[in-house]
C-alpha cells in the first residue's frame, strides 16, 4: 500500500513539474503580477487532475533518485519548451513595436512597465496591452492548459526527447519572430520611409530650413496615426496568429512524442 502511495506521489511531482515550467514562461501565467504561490497552487491542481485522467499502467516508475532526477529533468525541459512556443508570437509583436519606434524616434522614450518590472518602449505598451487583451477574448489562455492535457497522452512521463522535427519546428517558429515583425510594422515602415525622401529633397532646396525641427514632430503625429488607420489590420492579423498558437503547439507535442 506504501509503494502504492509512493508511486503516485512520483507521477503527481512529475506531472508538476512540467505543468510549472511551462506556466513559469508562457505569456499571463508568468506574469509578475501573479503570485508565484498562485502558480505554484494552480500548477498543483492541474497535476492533480490530469493525474486522475492519466493511464497510468502504461507508465513504468521506479523508485530512485536518479530515475526521479532524470525524467524531471525530461520534464521540465518539456514544458519549458511547450512555454517558450507560445511566446514566439509575444516576441515577434515586440519586436515589430522596437521597430515602429526606431522609425518614429520614439525608441529612447520608455515607460515602466509594473507587471513585467522592465522598461518598454511606448509603442511596445499598446501593442503588448492589444496582445493580451485578444489573447483573452479568444481565450488564448486555455491553450496552453489543453496542450498540458494532450502532451501527456502524447508523450508518457520520462518519454521526452529532442528529435530532428523538435529542431525543425523550433528553427522555423523562431524564424517566424521575424516574420510577424515585419507583417506588422511594414505599413508604418514604409510610410515613414517615403517621408524621409521628401524631407532629403526639401532639405536640398531650402538648405537654411532646420528640417529635423519641422519635419519630427509631423513624422511622429502622423506615424500615430497610421498606427491607428492600420490598427483593425494590426488586430486582426495578430488574432490571425494568436489562433495559430493551438495548432502549432498541437505539432511541437507531436514531434516530441
């Protein structure tokens, strides 16, 4: 009856270990705004439940520590990488928002950021704020919980391994930051790349006009409001990409398994 026990207790901490990792990195969960208690419960509760939902005779566990260190080694490392997935889509809207403020000039005005205890960019606050409000609306959140679920009928406990297609999707996913980033930010991009010629040729024919004077507080009013003529585009290719977090979460667990 005590190895029984003893068992279970094993499979729940490995449960919990990859529940935890993959909360402690993937956008809302791993928030600083949210407790570490907080995800250290809800990690819990979900290990718990997939615990009662798992086939566990199927799952060969030993009674060691180093069975117990490898696997939950394995099993972090899993859920880490089910984490970090997630955030390409986070990393690539950051990264056109870096973008759009170079362009602007606006890259050296940074606002603190309370829930990440970092100092962003302004443009980088609004686009990170659209992020998780879409996120919620299409309850983004839940994805990450459901492909917790599915990982473990995919891939058993301590079954983990970094194979050739692991390699393939995580090089083609983070070739993909770049690629959201230059969806998003190209409108304004090239905008302000066309008011930058004309401010070379004026400053050509009126040599005595302080161009940068005159010209930067127009380029950064009108880049505002490009960024709003373009935000029903910008939101909706961002939901576009958000809903194609489940799908390619649901690849990267199949080629783990």
């Amino acid at each position: 009856m005590s190895e029984i026990l003893v068992v279970d207790f094993i499979l729940v901490l490995m449960i919990f270990l990859r529940v935890f990792a993959a909360l402690s990195v993937t956008p809302f969960y791993s928030n600083s705004a949210i407790p570490a208690l907080v995800r250290i419960l809800l990690s819990v509760v979900i290990a718990y439940i997939i615990f009662m939902t798992l086939d566990k005779s199927a799952i060969d566990v030993q009674i060691s520590l180093g069975w117990m260190f490898f696997n939950g080694i394995k099993e972090v490392m899993a859920g880490l990488l089910m984490g970090y997935m997630v955030n390409f889509v986070f990393y690539g809207v950051s990264m056109a928002a870096n973008l759009i403020s170079f362009t602007l000039g606006l890259s050296m005005a940074q606002a603190f950021n309370p829930a990440n205890e970092t100092s962003d960019d302004i443009i980088g606050e609004i686009y990170g704020l659209i992020l998780i409000f879409i996120l919620f609306i299409i309850n983004g959140h839940h994805y990450i919980i459901a492909g917790l679920v599915y990982s473990f009928k995919t891939i058993s406990i301590g079954q983990f391994a970094m194979t050739k297609p692991v390699y393939e999707l995580i090089i083609r996913y983070s070739v993909s930051v770049f690629i959201i980033a230059v969806k998003i930010a190209a409108p304004i991009i090239v905008a302000m790349f066309v008011i930058q010629i004309a401010e070379g040729i004026v400053a050509r024919m009126i040599p005595q006009m302080q161009i940068f004077f005159v010209m930067q507080p127009l380029k950064i009013g009108f880049g505002f409001f490009l960024i709003i003529a373009v935000l029903p585009i910008t939101v909706y290719v961002i939901k576009y990409l958000l809903k194609d977090i489940e799908g390619n979460l649901l690849n990267l667990i199949k080629a783990m398994s």
